[in-house]
C-alpha cells in the first residue's frame, strides 16, 4: 500500500489546474490523480466519483503539492552556529563570524553538516536543493567545493544538487582572473553556477560585466547575491540587467535578496523591475535572513522588514522564488531546510493573499531555475509522482499546521503515515 495507483479528492493549487478547471465555492473542485509506475498518469475533476480501486487512497481533501525546489541555500555554513562564541548583528558581523569559524572545516566537517542539511530537505518533500559555497581565493579552489560535487553524486535520484562559487566581487576586476575563475567553476560539471556577492561595499561595475562576461564565455548560469541591504543608492540589479541586455545573454540568472528595492523610491524600484522582466532573470527572496540581518543594531527594535518588491515583480512576470538561505549559522540561528517555512515567513512579512493557491508555486516551480522556464501552465499530468500531501493543513491556514506531511517519491511513500487514505 506504499505505492498508491489512485489518489481521490486531492486540493491542488489553483495555479497547478488548467484555466477551465471547475470552481465551486470560490475554490477549485478536488481532483482525482491517477499514478502509473512513477508517474503522474492523469489529472481530473472529482465531480465523477470514480470507484476507488484495491490499491487507491482518498484524500478526502488534503492539500497536495509537488516536490520543491530550495532555490538558494548554503550548505557549506549549516549547523555551525553551536561551536561559534559572539556574533556582531547584521550582515556583515556574520561575514566576520563565519571566516573566524573557517579553522574549523575540514572535508569531513563540511560533508557532514551538508548531509545533515541535504537530509532534511529530502524529509521535507524537496526534490531539487541550489547551495552556494564561500569561495575566497583567485586561484584555489574551495575545500566545500569538492565536497559538493561528491553530495550531489550521491544525492543523485533522490536530491537534484547544484552548486554555485559565492565569489566577492574584487576577484572579478581583472578580466583574465574572471575567465579562469569561470573555466574552473565550468570544469566541476553541469550542475555547477558562477556567483557572486554584490554589495555596495565591494562595488564594481567592471568587476560585475567580467563576471557576466566570463560566464557566458564558459556557458554557465548565474547565481547572485545582490543588493543584500536597504541602501537605497545601490545599483547592483540595475546594472545586472542593463549588462545581460548589452552582452545579449542567453543563460539563466538568478539574483537573491535584492532588498534595496524595498528601500528605493518606487519610481526607480519600479523601472529597475521593468528591465528585470525583459532580462532572463529569475528572483529569490529569502525573507527568514533578511528579516534577521536588514536593520539589524545591538538593543534596537528593527524598523524595516527588508523583504524585496515581490507583488510588483510577480505583477510584471517575473519569475520568483522563496528560499531557506542560512539554517543555523551566523546569519540565521532558525530554519531547518524546509522551504514550507519560507513562504510562511513571507505569508506575514509581505502580506501575501492566497499562499497555497497562489504563492506556493514560489517553493515548487524549478522550471525558474532552468534556461527555457516552461511558457505553458505548469501540470503535474507526465511529471515525476513527487508529491507532498499536508494532512493536516486546510487551504486557509496553510502554511499553518503544515509540519505533518506524507511525500511521495516516484509515487511510494518515504516519509509520514499514510495510514489514514488507506480503504476501510
Ligand atoms: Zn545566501
């Protein structure tokens, strides 16, 4: 009974149904799922009630959802909070912090921290987990490099790794240096990313159009932290998007946190929104950190949520996803790799209406993290039978009461109890 054939009366999202999917009550009506082998055989109304076959379960209503996408974690920090003694507030004391904690990792050290993470995140129902990994140096390559490369190997079937090199910006400023950084980035393999960290406290125009230049020499996606702060003079997304249009990029660029758009006058968060829709730019917003590490000082309440414009640039049609970031190191002391937790922080923080009809597509669309996101409405019907069934949760409160979970991986139960969808 562990591989059901028949899953009756499952609550899908209104963004996961076709457009002529029927509504009764303001809500789309429950949905029979049929499940061959490992796959999703077909999505229909449950207006019919079809007999429910030997090896069918009945939902009676359980929000279901597909796997998710962790689209922007960092692995290579997790779980080093406890061995760390004081932490100065904000962004750039956890910097301190964690290049203080480096004596510390060790191959070993890093493997099993990032296991530890990777097993949470398979627990959850994640299917496809993005880390970034602290590269320091021009010319060496990063211990977590390796290590990464080795997870993703063994994650393989299970949890979809790619890595991205966290680079500061300076050690792009020499074109050569770029390119090599970017030709050793390409030879870890394809589930590799070029990244960097743009902030007005290492800003360089030339060092960002090297980077973007390298990565396109190399054919590789991109993967930024950018604007990671609520000044509002910075021009870290601005220039992201004029620069991909001028060298006419055709990859896939993801730019995270760009908080500063909450801090700008809205006229030119807005046109710098404007570009962002024509550029191949997918958004990440990782409201826990932001909420932790914006306005941070010593013994005063924070003031700003500095969570960036997500209604505006969903408005716009830009891609956007929200993400775990750090789980128990300098940056954040909480979290637990669970994506789920993400969109209920952003639920409060940005005021969002309807998470799971609307939103929860933030945790599940990894078509956004590709080159070609998918330009028809998502469907499960043909896709992978990677489910996530919240049997505890109702489509009002959800994400609330959301911690108890059944996931389904090629359609056979991993994790949770099932028990209560089997036929009496
Ligand atoms: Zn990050």
């Amino acid at each position: 009974m562990n591989a059901p054939s028949l899953l009756r009366n499952a609550r899908l999202p209104r963004w996961l149904l076709p457009a002529d999917w029927p509504e009764r009550d303001g809500a789309p009506v429950l949905a029979h799922i049929a499940l061959e082998i490992s796959r999703v055989q077909s999505v229909r109304p449950a207006s019919t009630d079809a007999a429910l076959p030997a090896n069918g379960w009945d939902l009676a209503g359980t929000l279901v959802l597909p796997g998710f996408v962790d689209a922007h974690t960092h692995l290579d920090k997790a779980f080093t909070l406890p061995r760390m003694k004081e932490v100065q507030p904000g962004l750039l004391g956890a910097i301190d912090a964690m290049l203080n904690d480096r004596v510390h990792w060790s191959a070993g050290d890093v493997h099993e921290r990032a296991s530890r993470g990777l097993q949470w995140a398979w627990e959850c129902g994640t299917t496809h987990v993005r880390t970034h990994v602290d590269w320091w140096e021009p010319d060496t390559v990063p211990l977590a490099w390796p290590v990464m490369a080795e997870l993703a190997e063994e994650w393989t079937g299970r949890v979809r790794l790619e890595q991205v090199s966290l680079i500061k910006l300076p050690l792009f400023e020499d074109a050569a240096q770029a390119m090599r950084l970017a030709k050793q980035v390409k030879a870890t393999g394809p589930h590799a990313l070029l990244g960097g960290f743009v902030h007005s406290t290492n800003w360089s125009e030339n060092a960002l159009r090297n980077l973007l230049v390298s990565a396109q020499a190399y054919d590789l996606d991109i993967d930024l932290h950018v604007d990671e702060e609520l000044n509002p003079s910075v021009v870290g997304l601005q220039a992201t998007a004029r620069i991909l249009r001028e060298i006419g990029f055709e990859g896939r660029v993801v730019c995270g946190h760009i908080c500063a758009l909450a801090a700008q006058p809205e006229a030119q968060a807005f046109a710098t929104l404007d570009a962002v829709a024509r550029a191949p730019i997918t958004v990440v917003s990782l409201p826990a950190t932001n909420l932790l590490l914006q306005d941070a000082v010593t013994g005063r309440t924070p003031r700003l949520r500095g969570i960036t414009l997500v209604k505006e640039a969903r408005d716009r049609g830009i891609p956007l996803l929200f993400a775990s970031d750090n789980v128990q190191d300098p940056f954040c002391r909480l979290g637990s790799f669970d994506p789920v937790e993400a969109l209920g922080t952003a639920a409060l923080v940005a005021q969002l209406d309807e998470p799971f009809d609307n939103w929860s597509q933030a945790l599940c669309r990894g078509d956004w993290l590709q080159r070609a996101p998918a330009t028809t409405p998502p469907t499960l019907v043909g896709a992978k039978a990677d489910l996530v069934l919240f049997t505890q949760a109702d489509r009002h409160g959800w994400p609330s009461r959301s911690a108890t979970r059944v996931v389904l991986r090629e359609g056979r139960v991993t994790h949770g109890d099932a028990t209560p969808f089997l036929p009496r």
